[in-house]
C-alpha cells in the first residue's frame, strides 16, 4: 500500500470523504491535487508510460478533475510506487504524483467509461477571423506540387493563414500544442473533423496540419520541400517518424 504524505490530518480525511466514501462506488467523476516533490509541473502524456509523448504539463499545486483511471507503468514518486495513472483533460498522469485522499482507485477504470461523442470542429468563442469550413476552403485553394519557400518549414504559420492571421503567434508548432488550454485539445484522438489541427512532436519544432475530413489532411513539405498537398496521420508518423500528439480546435496564440 502507497503512504498519502499527511492523509491522516483531520481537515485532509474530510476531504477524503468528501471524495469518495467507505465502501462505496467511485463517482464517475473525482479530483484531486497535483504534488511533485520539486515543485516542477508534472507531464500530461498521451498513454499511460513515462515514454509517451508529452501532451501539456499541470503546475504544481493544481486541482485537477479525474474522469477515469487506468493501470500503466509502474512509477515511483511523491505518494509511493503504483502502476495507477489519472486520466485528466489532454491526457494522463500518473498517480503517484496526484493527492487523491486514497492510496486506491477513485474513478471508473477508463475502459467502462464511455467515449465521449465526435467532436466537430468549431470557433466559438476563438474569434478566428475564419470559419472551419472557410478555412479548409482557403487550404485546399492553396494546394501545390511545386517548391515554395514560403512554405517550407513554416506549418504552424500555414494554419493560422488558413484561419485568417498572418502568424500563429508560437514560436514552433510543439510550443503551439503545449500551449493551447486542455478544454480546446483531443490528446490521442485520431478522429479529427474538418478544420481541427493535427499536431505531432519529433523531439524539436515537431509538426502540424489542418484535416480536410475523412482522414485526410494538408501539409507542407511532406511530399517534397516547399509543397502543400494532401496526406494522412500515418504517412507523417512513416515518413518523418513523428509522434502523433493528437488534434485542438483552432485556437492561436496571436489571439489570446
């Protein structure tokens, strides 16, 4: 059994209790707090391991909402060693770095947990010069074969040109995904609608692109330098050997 650091204290078990009762069912929603032994953030990853990719960081000290629960890697941190990690929004962390009140599970394994409807792309309350529908329209009129400096290289740029701005406002598209609020982001998701960005990370600057719908995609520089045409998630993850982070509604920095 894990020790909780400090569970014992009287304000702490009312928290706990308020969490999940003895001998009852976990809800199908729970919280906890994040606390790391540096006071670094923890990483939000993609998959239940240490060695999957990163998809945001929590802050120390941060309330975090827990939808699900899942066994992964077996990890040692602030609250013992457990192969328990927490599914929060983006991704999962694990749960050794999380105060829970419980050294058990709180929350429904996430495998019971039923996937939440597709999502459809939208830029409500983003105030993207541009629709969805118009942005695809402008990326599919900019499709070319030819080498285009202008392209090469600058993919988080191309999408937010889709979207009306001249510059993304992030200084790689990996920055870009880090940056993007949880609530606006589908770590892992492959079913990305038309419109929605996809984002990959290769360690460095990384990778984005706008879907056109049904699996497909544009993307510079992937069929050859300077070019824009179109392609899918696994061709960039082949090709290039790219880690697929997941998709975000079309949220810029420039705009925030």
């Amino acid at each position: 059994m894990r020790i909780r650091i400090g569970k014992r204290a009287a304000g702490v078990v009312g928290i706990a209790a308020a969490i999940v009762l003895a001998g009852a069912t976990p809800a199908l929603a729970a919280t906890g707090t994040v606390h790391t032994d540096s006071g670094a953030p923890l990483t939000v990853r993609s998959s239940p391991s240490t060695g999957a990719g990163s998809t945001g960081t929590v802050a120390d000290g941060t309330a975090v909402d827990i939808d699900c629960q899942t066994t992964g890697e077996s990890v040692t941190g602030k609250y013992g060693t457990s192969n328990i990690w927490d599914h929060v929004p983006g991704g999962y962390i694990t749960d050794t770095y999380v105060y829970t009140g419980s050294d058990g599970r709180i929350a429904p394994d996430c495998t019971d947990v039923p996937p939440p409807p597709a999502a459809n792309c939208t830029t409500s309350g983003l105030n993207d010069p541009n629709t969805c529908a118009q942005a695809v329209a402008k990326a599919k009129s900019r499709v070319h074969t030819n080498n285009d400096s202008s392209y090469n290289g600058w993919c988080d740029r191309i999408n937010a040109q889709n979207y009306g701005f001249s510059a993304s406002g992030s200084e790689t598209a990996y920055v870009h995904w880090t940056q993007i609020p949880a609530q606006y982001k589908h770590a892992g998701s492959t079913d990305v609608p038309a419109g929605g960005l996809a984002f990959f990370s290769n360690g460095g600057s990384g990778h984005t692109m706008i879907s056109i719908g049904g699996g497909k995609f544009l993307s510079n520089d992937i069929n050859g330098a300077g070019t824009y045409t179109e392609t899918t998630i696994a061709q960039i993850k082949s090709k290039w050997g790219q880690t697929y982070l997941g998709w975000s509604q079309p949220w810029f920095k420039v705009n925030h």
